[in-house]
C-alpha cells in the first residue's frame, strides 16, 4: 500500500476528467487522473459533436475537425435530417453546419492521451472505492490512498464521487427525480440511414434518435425513469418496428442512466468538484453532454487556478462560473422542454411543428449553440 499527495486528483477520465486533467497540468499542477476501466473502452453514446462542442474543442486543446478526421476521432459526417413525431414527418433539411459523428471509444481514448502528454499521471483498471470531501482522501480499491487539495468527480451519471459526497435522502430525491434512462444499439450497415432522425411520440417524457455512423447506424432512446422501465422498452421495440429493425437485428440494447433536467444546484462539497454527467450538466432537452462534460471541466480548471486557493473559494468561484456560463443555459432549455412535453402521450408537439415551419434556422443555431435558447424567441 502506498499513500501519494497530487494538488489534483481527478476521479473519471472521459472528455470532462481528460479535459480538467490536461488544463490543469498544462499550468504546472502536479495532476493525478484515474479510472476504473482501461482504454479505449466501451462507451454508450451516440457520438455527436455540435457546432459549439467543435468550437470549444479549437479554443481548448488546438484542434481542428481536419485533424480529428486524419486521425479517425470523427468517422462520419451528417448534413441531412429528419423530425417525426407519432410517424408522421414533421421536418427535413440540410444543415449550415453538419454534425459530425465520432466512436467514443476512440474519442475519449485520444483526450486521455493529450491529458497524459500534457504531464498528468494517468491511473487506469483501478476504482477510487471511497473518498473524503473535507480532507481531500481517496482509497483506491488496490489499497493506494490518494490525497489532494482539491478533488474533480468526472466519473459519469453514476458517480460515486457524487454519492460519497452527497449522500442524503434530500440529494439522491433530487439526483434520481429526473435521470433519464437511455437505451442504444448498434444496427447492421444496410440498415443505416445517410440522415439524423429524431422520433418523437414513443414514450411519454423522451424520444428516440438514428444517427449513421461509418459502419453502422445508431439507434437510441432516452426518457425519464420511472420505477417501472416497461414503457421504455415497449416504447424501443415499437419504434424499431416502426423503422422496419427488428429486435433482433444486430447485438441487443444495452441501457444506461442519462442526465435530464437533474444538474445539481451546488456543483461539489468541501475539495470535491463535480463535472460533467456527475453533476447532472446534460442538455434537458436533446441530452447532449459531451460538450457540457467539456465546457464544465474548463471551468472547473479555471476555478482552481492555484494549488494555494483555499477549497471554499474554489467551490464559489466555480459554482459561480458554472451557473454563469452553463446552468442558465440549461434552466432555459429546461424551459422549452417541459412546454413541448406537456400533455401526455396525446400531445401534438404543436410548438415544436410551428418553430420547425417558421422558425428552422433559428432553432437550428440554437440547438448548434451559435445562439442562446435564452434569445429562441427574440428576432
């Protein structure tokens, strides 16, 4: 058994540990990344990359799309898409700006990398098993122990970094009263379709998405859990019915929990500070996260900004940033969320048919992030 003292240990090495670890190593911190599994490993996830996710992305590492093309991160490229709701088609169109699809495999793989050449020691195949947010203590599950000044839970919607620092009814009632669940598979290529297609009317509070990949199409489902997760699965069986998949087409489904309006109010407690899905900062309405796992991680590095700072201040500056910069964004989103999935399953998605009628561009760049969904209504 060894003890080790970082100024930084950050628990989850996915795009919001990777991406914490490489800005603040980048900056001479003495950075210590760790997670449970080995990479590339397995990641559920559609894999899309917006116009603001590729945008941070340049601002951050220095990136562009050409170079994470020439190195296989970004393997497809999607310009048309689709709207259903109840089967029947709602929209088509051409994007400005197209999506641009990668394997979190890969993509999570290649900024562990960047966050290791930056100079942080990276720790993978060993779960942290407990943590202490007052004195910044990790035990890892090989009997290591871990100490920081300051701690960044990065470990995703199930995060025990969360559950050690906040485990009271009041936080696990706020936690799991809107965590969606999502279920996805992988369809053979001939069933792919060369457009993006979200189908809405399948289940009460959700939908389900097709997203074409280079070697297979992506088919998902996400909704707000329930005790009872029958209307989710019957919901996904008839909507593979519904695009001619069947059930058995392809490996089965596999589900996992899915942020959905949950961000926490306090993102952290005492040296711990949550990012990313931990922290439940996943667009409300399309669950986006990838940029939210990013830009929060960002921000938590800035808040940091010295070994010295002292952990209450660094919580405030980031709660305020956070709240600045990304919680506003989602309150808004949230918003526009509820009003579209009021009513029931026999709702008609009115507002969503007329926005799509008179309104395609600007919600097109609202979803893209090159506006606010604070100005979705404003000229």
């Amino acid at each position: 058994m060894s003890h080790a003292r970082h100024d930084v240990v950050v628990v989850g090495a996915g795009p919001a540990g990777s991406t914490a670890a490489y800005c603040l190593a980048g900056r001479g911190l003495d950075v210590c990344l760790i997670d449970k599994q080995t990479f590339p490993r397995p990641k559920l996830c559609a894999g899309l990359l917006t116009w603001k996710t590729i945008s941070l992305l340049e601002a951050l590492f220095g990136t562009t799309v050409d170079a994470l093309k020439r190195v296989g991160i970004v393997n497809h490229i999607c310009c048309d898409y689709r709207i259903f709701a109840h089967q029947s088609e709602l929209a088509r169109g051409s994007l400005d700006f197209p999506f641009h699809l990668v394997d979190r495999a890969a993509y999570d793989a290649y900024w562990l990398e960047r966050a290791r050449a930056a100079g942080a020691k990276v720790v993978t195949g060993i779960a942290a098993t407990r943590i202490r947010s007052v004195d910044g203590r990790i035990e890892l599950a090989n009997g290591d122990i871990l100490s920081a000044h300051t701690i960044i839970g990065a470990d995703g919607a199930a995060s025990r970094i969360r559950r050690c620092a906040f485990n009271t009814p009041a936080s696990r009632k706020q936690w799991f009263g809107q965590l969606a669940m999502a279920i996805e598979k992988k369809c053979a290529p001939g069933s792919a379709t060369p457009y993006a297609a979200l189908h809405f009317g399948f289940v009460p509070w959700g939908y389900a998405w097709t997203f074409p990949s280079k070697d297979s199409q992506i088919v998902g489902m996400g909704s707000i859990r329930t005790k009872d997760d029958r209307p989710l699965k019957e919901g996904f069986r008839n909507f593979l019915s519904s695009i001619d998949l069947e059930d058995r087409t392809g490996p089965p489904w596999r589900g996992h929990p899915l942020p959905f309006g949950n961000f926490l109010k306090t993102p952290g407690l005492g040296r711990v500070l949550l990012t990313g899905d931990a922290c439940g900062l996943a667009d409300p309405l399309l669950g986006e996260g990838i940029y939210y796992a990013h830009r929060s991680a960002q921000i938590a590095a800035k808040a940091i900004g010295s070994a010295s700072a002292a952990p209450p201040a660094i919580l405030n500056a980031y709660k305020k940033r956070l709240n600045k910069h990304v919680i506003r964004e989602l309150n808004w989103i949230k918003f526009y969320r509820n009003l579209l999935f009021i009513g029931g399953r026999r709702r008609r998605f009115r507002g969503l048919k007329l926005f799509l009628r008179f309104f395609p561009k600007r919600l097109e760049a609202t979803v893209q992030g090159q506006r606010s969904f604070s100005r979705l209504l404003l000229p």
